[in-house]
C-alpha cells in the first residue's frame, strides 16, 4: 500500500483533477449517473423498495433540472444534493459492508468513502457558483486530506472528454453482481458510478483514511454481518454531511 508520505502534491492534484472532472459529468446529469429514478417492479427486493421510498420522500419534485431549481435558496439545494449523494452514492459505498468486518479487506473500500465525500464537496461548491472543476480540487484536498494544494495547471488538465469515457468505461472497477441485485436499477447504476468514480482515488489510498466519516457508532454497526450495509450507508452518510458542510465554510 502506498504510504502517504510518498504521496506527492503534484500526485494528488492530478488524481483529484481527473476525479472532478469526471464529477462535473455526474452532477450536470444526476439521473444518468446516479440513478434512483426508476420505479422498483412488485418482484423488486426489499432493498429496492425501500431506497425508492426514501429517494420520493427526501427529494421532491424540484431537481437540478426542473426550471424552478434556481430561484431555491442556497442551502435547499446543497441539501438536496446532500440527501441525493447520501442515499445513492453513500449506499453505494456502504454495499461493501454487506459482508461486515470483511469490507474493511475490500481494496476500494476507503476509497468508495472518499468518492462519496467528494461528491459532496463538488456538489456543494457548483451551487456556490463554483462551476468549474479544475477549482474543486483544493477544495477536495482540503476537506478529504486536509491538504492546502493549488488547482491544477490549465496545461495539466484532465480533458473533459476523457474524462466522460473514463467514467462510462465497462472495464472499470465494480461491485458484486448480488450486491447490485439487491439495489435495483436506478441504484445499481449508481454504485458503478461511484464504483469507477473510486477507481481514480484508488492511488491515493495512503491518505484515504482522513477522508471525513461518520459516528463511531455507525462504524462500529457498519462492522456486523449483514446490518452492516444499515451502519455503513449511515458512516458514509455522515461523511457526505461533514464534507459538504466543511466544503460550505471554506467558501464562506
């Protein structure tokens, strides 16, 4: 594993700089990429039904895409975003802890917490009026490694296009075909999102640890067998809330 110390600022930026970009897609078309849109059919899992009645009761009519989005008050839509990233994104990092204390072997593990933090962080700085995201990367080393680092060069750029086709690529990292059975459509869709959006914090996993988390106490339940997905989608959960809310204070 590589140590953090050996991890160099010029590293991270860039690995940031491609995780963002390929961020700016997900948030510009939330439904494509991260799912939860589509009604569960009668023969859906448990699961299933029960992510689609959180997302009808926690999101709302009025999403990015409706006309009405901009005339919201601020902090509506970074708290919508949050409830979308946390129940999509952050249960797709907790599917892991299906397995309990066997998800801490998952060698993307830290990183699907890190990926769903950071969408948050992107999210939170987009409605700010911090659309580009060459200027979310220090904010993402600052709020999930507490590092001071400069945006990327315009030179070093991940180009956009790139990043599309890194994050629509079928070859990428993904979780278990169970685990996605047990989600539904819409979320399956979104854990590969996020699965493949992990794939490029994968080289910083020496610092993976400082990413922000949740209670000791979801951390401790995200460690049981089976209630484990229960107790990590609630660590994840308040990873997300912490970093969109650190995120929401450095631009302040």
């Amino acid at each position: 594993m590589a140590q953090s110390q050996d991890i160099t600022d010029e590293r991270i930026v860039s690995a940031l700089d491609r995780y963002a970009r390929m961020v700016g897609h997900v948030l510009a078309d939330p439904q494509r990429w991260l799912g939860l849109d589509d009604e569960p059919p009668p023969s859906a899992p448990f699961p299933a039904k029960v992510l689609d009645a959180l997302r009808d009761r926690a999101l709302g009519n009025v999403t990015p895409a409706s006309p009405d989005w901009d005339a919201q008050p601020l902090q509506r839509r970074v708290d919508w975003w949050v409830t979308r990233i946390g129940v999509s994104a952050g249960l797709a990092a907790a599917a892991p802890r299906l397995a309990g204390a066997l998800a801490d072997r998952v060698p993307l593990q830290p990183a699907l917490g890190a990926c769903a933090a950071g969408l948050a962080v992107c999210a939170t700085a987009r409605e700010h009026g911090r659309t580009d995201p060459g200027d979310w990367v220090p904010l993402l080393a600052r709020v999930l490694f507490d590092r001071g680092l400069p945006a990327p060069p315009p030179e070093a750029a991940t180009d956009d296009a790139e990043a599309e086709r890194q994050l629509a690529d079928d070859d990428g990292p993904e979780p278990d075909r169970k685990v996605l059975a047990t989600l539904g459509r819409g979320a399956a869709r979104a854990a590969l999102t996020v699965w493949r959006l992990a794939g490029t914090l994968w080289e910083l996993r020496g610092l993976l640890d400082e990413r922000p988390r949740g209670s000791f106490f979801s951390r401790a339940v995200g460690k049981l067998p089976v209630v484990g997905l229960a107790g990590g989608w609630l660590d994840e959960r308040g990873g997300i809330r912490k970093a969109a809310k650190q995120t929401a204070a450095l631009l302040s």
